[in-house]
C-alpha cells in the first residue's frame, strides 16, 4: 500500500498551483490537516454527476477523468486532472462524472469542513468562489475554443489548457493520442497527423502515455491563430 502523505508532503505538491500558492498560509496549513487522503484505483469513481456530497479536491499523486454524460447517455471524456489540480463544486448536485485515470491519491476537503473552516479563516468562501469562476472561465474557453479554432490549432490549445497556467518548457502532459482525440472532438487519425507534424516542427515530443510540451510560446502562437 502507498504511503499516505504528510502535512508537509501534501504542501508541497498543491503549491504548483497557482490558485493554492495565492492562499494565505494560515489557509494552506488548515486544508492540509482537515482534508481526508483517499485512495483511487485506476477506473474507480471518485464521484459521479448528481452526487450530493460536493466540496473540494485536490489530485495529489495520479489523475482523474472527468466526464460528462450527452443526451443519448454516452459518457464523453471532457478533461484530465493532473497531479497539482485543485477542483470544487458547491450548491447543487455535482455536474461530471470524475474518475481516476490511474491509481491516484486526492485530498478531499467537504463542504462541512469548509464551513468549519470558515469560521476562523472566513476569506475561504472568497478564495473558494475564486476557484469556482476560474473553473467557469477554462470551460467558456475551452467552448469557444471548440467551435472556433481549425484542427491544429485546436490540437494545440488543449496542450496548453492540460498543462495549465503554470507550465513550463519541458513540461509533459499525461495524455495519449487517443485521449486527446476525444478531448477535441476530432478522430484518432486526425489528431496523430497535427502532433507528429509540431514533433517535427520540435514544440512537442512524444512520449509514451503523454506529451512532453518544448516550446510554449509557439504552442500559444498556433493556438492564437
């Protein structure tokens, strides 16, 4: 069985978030010691739209698929949670199916325990909504991005959204080709054909189970076209 993580440990990776490293510190600590460490099994639910019980995750070793149900009932894959994301969904039934793409370790901080929480750091409802509208700000994004942007550029963008705001050169991304087919809505041999083209061109490289990203500001220049 894995080791479960310290307070110092868990620290440590939610501050490659940016929305967690803006926290006061006082924020920080009260999370790391009132959220609960749960275990994931790759395919495992870590919960599923309509569920009741909301409050804040955080991905501390692994990822989580999220996904979304269409109107015949097919499940669609919508986005992947690295290791670092933090998420969170309050006043109402939860909308995506999340579950784990690999054997993932999360935090889980519910709702119950925010309010607690927020008795003597009452800033938390302001930070918690913070991370609620940027949540709503990546999904617009990545809608218009969907319906706007030709394939390759598409390809691109989601490259980006996957490796988040904080990436660097040489980051990767753990997504496969057929993933990422069907985080952009294109088919398999589509989307293999636009990332052998920027591995040529040396903003990516291939690796296998995911993607490592070389140069971000072309990256971001494609997708902007």
């Amino acid at each position: 069985m894995p080791e479960m993580p310290t307070k110092a440990g868990i620290l440590a990776v939610l501050e490659q978030n940016s929305w967690f490293a803006a926290l006061p510190a006082a924020l920080k600590s009260a999370l790391a010691e009132k959220g609960r460490a749960v275990e994931v099994a790759r395919g495992q639910w870590v919960y599923g739209a309509g569920d009741e019980i909301t409050g804040l995750y955080a991905v501390l070793r692994g990822s989580v698929d999220m996904m979304v149900s269409t109107i015949a009932g097919n499940d669609v894959l919508i986005d992947i949670a690295p290791a670092g994301r933090v998420f969170s969904q309050a006043l109402g039934p939860r909308i995506v199916t999340a579950l784990a793409n690999e054997d993932s370790l999360l935090l889980f901080v519910p709702d119950h325990v925010l309010r607690e929480i927020g008795r003597t750091l009452p800033d938390i409802a302001r930070h918690v909504t913070a991370l609620l509208y940027s949540q709503l700000a990546g999904a617009a994004a990545l809608s218009v991005n969907m319906i706007h942007l030709p394939p390759r550029a598409r390809v691109a963008a989601r490259l980006l959204f996957l490796a988040g705001n904080d990436a660097r050169n040489g980051c990767v991304v753990g997504v496969t080709q057929s993933q990422l087919a069907e985080l952009t809505g294109l088919s398999r041999k589509t989307v293999n054909g636009h990332l052998a083209h920027l591995a040529k061109k040396k903003l990516i490289a291939l690796l296998y189970g995911g993607m490592q990203l070389n140069d971000l500001r072309a990256l971001r220049d494609l997708a902007a076209a």
